[in-house]
C-alpha cells in the first residue's frame, strides 16, 4: 500500500509543471493587455523551465489552452516583453550559446525587477562568455542603484565596451539633476569619452571599408567601358541583362544557403 501511494504522489509531482503551465495560459487568456505586460514582466523576474513552451506560442501570437491553439492580439509593447521574458527562460537553458544570446537581449531590454534574477544567474555561471554578458545587463539596471558605489562600478563596466547602448545609458545618465554623485558624474564621462572612441574606430574603419567596396565597383564598371568601347568602338547594351543574371544567381544562392545551411 505504501508503494502505491508513493508512485500516486510522484506522479502527481510529474504533472505539477504541466499544470502550472495551464494555469498560466489561463492567467495570461483572461487579462487585459495591462495585466498581460505585468504577467509577462513577473515571468520574467522568476523565470521557469516548464514556461519555455508557453512563451514560445506567445511569440508567434498562438496561445494552447485546454487542447485548443488560439490566437492572441498582442500590441508591441507585449511583443517586447515576451522577448525579455523568453530571455529570461534561456538563461536556464543547458546550452551556452542561448544563454549568451538571452543575456545579450538582456543587456537592452532587462527590466528593474529581474535585478535578483540575474545576479544569482551570475554568481551561478560557468561560462566566461556569458558572464561578461550578463554582467553588462546588471550594468545597465545598476545605474539607478541608491549606492553610488554600485553605480560607479556599472559606470566604469559600461565604459569598457565599445556598444552604441553603453554611451546611450551613460549620456542619459549625465543629464543635468540625474546623477547626484560628483565621483560617479566624473567616472561616466570618463567612460562615456572611452565608448566615443571605440565607436569612432569602428565608424572610420566601416567608412573605409564601404569606400573600397563602391570604388572597386566603380573600377570594374570603368574596365568594362574601356574593354567594351575602347577596344571594340561601340557601348555594349547587355548591361541589363548581366544584372538580371546576377540578381537571379544571387537568389538561388541565397535560397540554397537557408535550405542547406540555415
């Protein structure tokens, strides 16, 4: 009798993720779009594997409630919170890559309430990668920590990337009356002059690339006016025909990549 007891009560313990993923399609079917966004932003501050499934249907605008795939209206400010709330869910996934692709959705869409979220998912980190990202999301939320050594160390963390959201962050943060500190003000400059210089580099280096790429098209134009008139003396008019060819050999290449190499 015990036995048969205890298998009752391990499998009702199997069904319980089952359940409270029912009760949260339910939840989620029965409100309103406020009460949606604050659903989804308390998904995302406690996070659970057996939610993954559910945010998943959101996300693609279906919702399955008692055996039935509905449709679900949503607006695009619960599209951006299904996005941090399924990043949320990733960070407890196994593989490395989808936690470092969540933390790096993170670091733009996080939220105040998932602060003790991600500190814990921090601590508890093995990949160097990932907590690189994860510590930039946690950068992002402390600068509107009330220890002002909390946000001079997220100022300074910020100042080491070269991301065009890391000097967005910091200008709004030295808006005159947002930050009180004279110690933080001077770090977030500091920073701020470090991120401007990383961006210049990468602007004057894409610059200098996009101009060789248009100057090596424009070569190969004037070489084929010079074969074509120089030589032969007359304007070769096929040139829409040749771009026609290309655009369609660029196509099918495309085609074969998303077929055989997605």
């Amino acid at each position: 009798m015990p036995t048969a007891l205890y298998r009752f009560i391990f499998a009702l313990l199997l069904f319980l993720p089952l359940a409270a993923t029912a009760d949260d399609a339910s939840d989620f079917t029965a409100a309103n779009s406020t009460q949606q966004a604050k659903l989804l932003e308390s998904w995302a501050a406690r996070p659970e594997p057996a939610r993954v499934e559910l945010i998943n249907s959101l996300q693609q605008g279906r919702i399955a409630l008692n055996g039935e795939t509905r449709m679900v209206r949503l607006n695009n400010r619960l599209r951006g919170l299904i996005e941090t709330a399924l990043a949320s869910h990733q960070l407890l996934a196994a593989d490395p890559a989808l936690r470092l692709t969540a933390a790096q959705q993170l670091q733009k869409s996080a939220r105040p309430a998932q602060l003790s979220f991600l500190e814990q998912q921090l601590a508890s980190e093995t990949d160097s990668d990932v907590q690189s990202a994860l510590s930039l999301a946690l950068a992002n939320l402390q600068l509107v920590d009330s220890n002002p050594a909390v946000r001079l160390a997220a100022v300074r963390l910020l100042g080491e990337t070269g991301e065009p959201l890391a000097r967005t962050r910091l200008e709004n943060l030295l808006q005159p009356g947002v930050e009180t500190d004279a110690a933080v003000r001077t770090a977030a400059e500091t920073s701020l002059a470090q991120v401007e210089r990383k961006l210049l580099i990468g602007d004057v280096l894409g610059q200098a690339f996009s101009g060789v790429s248009l100057g090596s098209i424009l070569l190969l134009a004037a070489l084929g006016l010079a074969i074509t008139f120089g030589l032969l003396g007359v304007i070769n008019m096929a040139h829409g025909e040749m771009l026609m060819l290309g655009a369609y050999a660029t196509y099918g290449v495309q085609l074969l990549f998303q077929r055989y190499t997605p």
